[in-house]
C-alpha cells in the first residue's frame, strides 16, 4: 500500500490566528478515509508563513 504526503504552504497577507481554522479542517480530515496524520509547521523567522503536511 502506497502512502501520499501532502504538503500546503500558504503565505497570510496579515497576521491572523488561524489555528481554530486549523483545528477544524485537522478534524473534518480525520473522519476521512484513509488519513493518516498531519501536523502544522509556522516560520518563526518570516510571520505569516505556515506549512500543512498530511499524510494519506
């Protein structure tokens, strides 16, 4: 059996608290078929960058 990652990097045009969206999306992905896990990256070094890789 084959493994997908999935990587989503976005660029934030204004310092926003998106982790409850972040939350949210995790959630609705876990009652899918086939997720495997997932985890959130932020850039210390250049505010506004996170990073989401998911594991299928």
């Amino acid at each position: 059996m084959a493994m997908i990652r999935v990587l989503i990097e976005r660029k934030l045009r204004k310092r926003e608290n998106i982790s409850k969206l972040i939350r949210q999306i995790r959630v609705a992905a876990m009652a899918q078929r086939g997720y495997i896990s997932g985890e959130t990256l932020f850039d210390t070094e250049e505010n506004g960058t996170i990073a989401v890789i998911s594991t299928w």
